[in-house]
C-alpha cells in the first residue's frame, strides 16, 4: 500500500511540474562541420498555467520575439506532448513576416518539436529542400 502511495505521489508531482525542452535550430553549409545561424532557446510547459512559454537563449530571432506565450490547441493525457498556436500581429506590416499563423506540435517525451505555419503567402509553394536542422534536449 505504501508503494502505491508513493508511486501515485510521484506521477502526480510529475503530471503537474513545468516540463522544459531546450531546443537548437541551425544550418550547416556544404564541405563545412560548424553549425551557421544558430538559435538556441526553450519551451517551458506550464501545467498550472496551461500555457507554454517561448524564451531565446542565444543567436539570432527566430519567428517569434522572446517570452512569447504558446496558446495549447491539444494536449496528451500524461502531459508530455502539446499542440499550441502563435498568431503572429506583424503580418501583413512587415515584410520579412511571411506567416501569420504558427502551429507548434512539441513532444517533452521524445525531446523534438515541428511546426507549420499558415494563412501566409507562401504557404502553398512547394519545399523542396530546408537548410533547418534541430537537435532537443529535456532540461528539468
């Protein structure tokens, strides 16, 4: 009985804690071994707050500014995986924003994360190739 007491315990103190991936995006050039335009930052899953937070470590913007709040669209039972969406207000302003619409699936079980973007203008252009690489990491 006190084995099962302290199991539920611990499932429910991991259901509920903030959940952390630290994630990078970068390229590498042909005929070179060094990471180029390199971000590194984090997405923080707040359970109690139901929200996750975008924050940049180092390197250059990405699409979205710092401390953005990620809305959740979806989340899975144990909490370890969240679909969320970020309305970018620039579109339509700025012309280096191409999308207004981004749609982050970001797995805390399996350290990884895609997105898709939409509404923009080139959003049914076909991608041949993407220079992106990734690389995530669990961090709490």
């Amino acid at each position: 009985m006190r084995t099962l007491f302290i199991a539920l315990l611990l499932f429910a103190t991991n259901a509920f804690a903030d959940k952390t991936l630290q994630c990078e995006r970068y390229t590498v050039k042909e005929g070179e071994a060094f990471k180029q335009d390199r971000t590194i930052f984090t997405f923080t899953f707040s359970a109690d707050k139901q929200s996750v937070i975008y924050k940049k470590i180092s390197g250059p913007e990405w699409f979205m500014p710092s401390g953005s709040v990620l809305l959740p669209i979806w989340r899975s039972r144990d909490g370890l995986r969240v679909v969320v969406s970020w309305l970018n207000s620039d579109y339509e302003k700025i012309d280096t924003v191409w999308h207004p619409v981004h749609v982050l699936d970001i797995d805390f079980k399996k350290p990884r994360y895609e997105m898709e973007t939409y509404g923009g203008f080139a959003d049914f252009d076909e991608v041949i190739y993407s220079p992106w690489k990734q690389e995530c990491m669990r961090t709490d």
